[in-house]
C-alpha cells in the first residue's frame, strides 16, 4: 500500500524540480515566447497548487481519500501527457495549471490513506516515512531533471505517465477505505470560491512582485483583494455548518504552531535552494545537469534523518528537535556567506554549506509536519495536511520573492555586485531560518496524559506496514 501511496507523492514532488530545470530548454524550442510568459508555467502551478490544496483536502475528508487520490493522479497524468503534447506555451501553461489541481487533489489525500492504514502507534513513522519519500524526489529531480533535459524537455512530463498509470491499476486493489469526517453536513461551495480566489489572488501578488514592482497597482490589488476575501472566507467559516476549513482545527496548539513553523522555515527553504542553483549557473557558469548534481547531495540527507529522529522527537519534543534544526540549517547558509567565491571550489564552499542545510532540512521538516497532523483526529487529517501543505507553498513563494528582490540589483559582469547580493540573500535566509526555531520552540510538548504514540522508526519486519 505504502509504495501505491509513495509513488504519487514521489511523482508530484519529483515534477516541482524537473521542471525548474527544463524551462530554459523550453524557451528555446518555442520560438518568440517571452520570459515573462515562459515563467507561467511555473507560476501557473504554483498558484493554483496552493489555492486548491485545502479545499481539496476537505473534500478528501468530506468523501473518501482514496477515491480523491485515485481521481487526482488520473488528473495528474492526463495534464502530463498534455503537457508533452504542447504545440505552444500558452497551451503548455493552461496543462500545467491543470496539473496542478490534480496534484492538490492528490497530495493531502495521500498521507489521509497513510494514516488511515497505519495503526495509532505508528502514525509518527507513517508521516516521517512519508515526508521522506518527499525528500529523495527533491534529491533526485535536479539530476533526473538534467538527464530527461538532455533528451528532450517533453520527457518530464513523459516519465509521469507509467507511475501514474502504475498507481491507477493498483490502487483500487491496495487503497484502504478511510471513514469519512462524522457530522458531514452540506458542502459549502461559496467558502470554497472565497478561500480558493483569495489564495491564488495572494500568490499571485507574490509571484509577480519583483517583476510587475511590489507598488504597482497590479501587486497591490493582488494583494488587498487576498486580504478581503480571506477575510470573507474566516467569517463564513465560522457559521457555516459544514466549512471547508473547520476553524476548531486551528485552536489545536501543536497543529497551528507547527504550520505556522513550517511556513517561517519554508521562506528560507526555498530561498535557500534557489540561491544554490543560480550561484552554480550564473556565477560558477555550470550546467543544469553539474548543478543538479551539486544541488543533490543536501536533499539526499533528508529521508534517513526523517525516520531515524523519531526517538530523539520522542525524547526532546518536537519543538526542541525542529529548533535544532534550524539552528544546523543557519550554519549551513553562514557556512556560505563566509566561503562561497566566485572561483568555484565545490568541496571547500557548497558542499559543507549544502550538507549542513541538507541535515537540517531533515531534522525540521518531518518532525513538523509529524507534529502537525498527529494532533489531529484520523478524520481531519487530508484539511490538516492541505493546511501545512499550502502554508509552506506560500512560505516558498514569499522565500523565492525575497531572494530575486535581493539578486534584483546586482550587474551579471560584475562579480562584486554579485556576490554582495548573494551574501543579502543569504542573511535574509538566516533571518527567516531563526524566526522559524523561536516558532518551534511554541509547539507544546505532549503530556503524559496526553501524549500520542511516540514515533517509532520501522523496523525490517513492519517496512510493508509504512515503508516501501
């Protein structure tokens, strides 16, 4: 089952940094297509990722997971085959935004069925086995981003189609059946459009700050126009019998402040991975497929560290662990702004820098999330999981915003300038990674009387209950 649930989750995970690196390919073979739209078809998915996410998984909740998942992935595949099918990038953009919905669909719908098969002691393991599965595709898909870019750019969204069609033939047979959300009354579609618009109308704003001019009208309304409909969204909620988003969700301690730790840390996350890329491009002038291979090596630390610090979590606290974490995490970035030059020297300058954030990563991530939805009835864990999810979407969307306002003014032949801007970027990641520990440090440690099952590493004999 678990291998059912991982390869959507490795599918959709996989397709973020795929496609990052595919897009200068792209450019080239539609003749004429401007930057600004080419960066739609990342943009796209970002904003509709983010909009749909807990709508989505408050239809999971509402109906079955498993059928959302299942509907979700075949979405997913179909955008992909439409997506390698693009005769022009407007046409390539519009599959993109398609294939984002499925994605919404499908990734807080897959930890529900997680939880659902996994017994309540088990439940830790299950999310840090899972979030680990999320770390080795943003290991591998700079590489494997690299490799199909050689081919032809098409074949990233090609490779989707057998896991997907893969996932689709076994899963009605291996899925299990979670139960419904009780006291499910009638949808509410209006909260729905209200939190959906107002989600996309922010990202949005976010997205195209540093090119539209964080002043401009365009931005400003973006923005405002998030705020009101937000806003809208929270005083429906709370009378609406059946919401999208059950408020009482939010008066959990643990879930709300390991979400609001998530979305801190995923400011400098993302800041963090994209100042890596472009430094190996722009400054060392390396290729997509050596940056990859470069970039690699800190995701790569991620899954053995997400199972592996279940004990010390059930030692320390979540809290304590992830603010640790943070602090490797900021190590690693100072690492960085002390040795990173314009003569590369991988060894001495990025890797070190790369590993401690790779360690890092591995510490915070899991343990929050973990934190997050194990606070959480069985019920409500697909909202709950979209809630974190789309939370650490818009953390990386402000984070990538930050860092391109800081990269804004630097001269590309001017190394000093360069380098100087790389070195803000840096210290804004530092600020954010440190703003995320003190949020850490607010997630409650359980009571004695109150305490879930303390996550437990799986053992070979349980690696067919929650692992592959």
């Amino acid at each position: 089952m678990f291998a059912v649930v991982a390869a959507g989750v490795a599918m959709s995970n996989l397709d973020l940094f795929v496609v990052n690196v595919a897009l200068p390919d792209m450019g080239r073979h539609f003749d004429g297509s401007s930057l600004s739209s080419l960066s739609w078809v990342l943009n796209g998915y970002a904003v509709v990722f983010a909009a749909l996410l807990v709508p989505a998984g408050n239809l999971a909740d509402r109906t079955s997971p498993r059928r959302a998942y299942l509907w979700g992935t075949a979405i997913f595949v179909v955008a992909s085959a439409l997506c390698a099918a693009a005769p022009t990038v407007w046409f390539l953009v519009a599959a993109r935004v398609l294939q984002a919905a499925g994605a919404a669909v499908m990734t807080p719908s897959s930890l529900g069925l997680l939880l659902a098969a996994a017994p309540p002691e088990r439940r830790g393991a299950a999310v840090r086995a899972w979030t680990a599965v999320s770390g080795l595709a943003a290991a591998l898909g700079p590489v494997a981003g690299g490799l199909l870019t050689e081919l032809d750019w098409r074949w990233v969204f090609l490779v989707n189609l057998p896991v997907g069609l893969a996932v689709l033939v076994a899963g009605p047979r291996v899925l299990p059946h979670p139960p419904r959300r009780p006291g499910v009354g009638r949808s509410d579609p209006a909260g729905a459009v209200l939190l959906t618009v107002g989600i996309a109308a922010l990202a949005l704003g976010l997205v195209r700050g540093p090119d539209w001019g964080w002043g401009s009208a365009r931005v400003v309304g973006s923005l405002l126009a998030s705020v009101l409909l937000l806003a809208g969204f929270l005083h429906r909620s709370a009378r609406h019998p059946a919401p999208v988003l059950p408020l009482p969700l939010l008066r959990v301690r643990t879930f709300s402040a390991a979400a609001v730790a998530a979305f801190v840390f995923s400011v400098a996350f993302a800041a963090m991975l994209l100042s890596g890329v472009l430094w190996c491009q722009d400054v060392w002038h390396w290729s997509a497929l050596r940056t990859g291979l470069a970039i690699a090596p800190g995701p790569l630390m991620v899954p053995g560290l997400a199972l592996a610090a279940g004990p010390l979590v059930a030692r320390l606290g979540s809290g304590r662990v992830a603010a640790a974490g943070c602090l490797v995490f900021a190590a690693g970035i100072g690492w960085w702004i002390l040795r990173m030059a314009p003569q590369p020297d991988y060894v001495g300058a990025m890797l070190p820098g790369m590993l401690l954030t790779g360690v890092g990563v591995g510490l915070i991530l899991p343990t929050l999330i973990s934190a997050a939805v194990t606070a959480l009835p069985p019920a409500s864990v697909s909202t709950g999981s979209a809630v974190v999810t789309m939370a650490r979407q818009i953390g990386t969307v402000i984070g990538t915003a930050l860092l391109v306002a800081a990269l804004g003014g630097a001269a590309a032949d001017d190394l000093g300038s360069l380098t100087d801007a790389y070195d803000l970027g840096w210290i804004i990641t530092v600020s954010a990674v440190v703003l995320a520990a003190l949020a850490c440090l607010t997630i409650p440690r359980p009571t004695t009387t109150q305490a879930p099952p303390s996550p437990r590493v799986p053992t070979p004999a349980q690696v067919p209950t929650v692992a592959p």
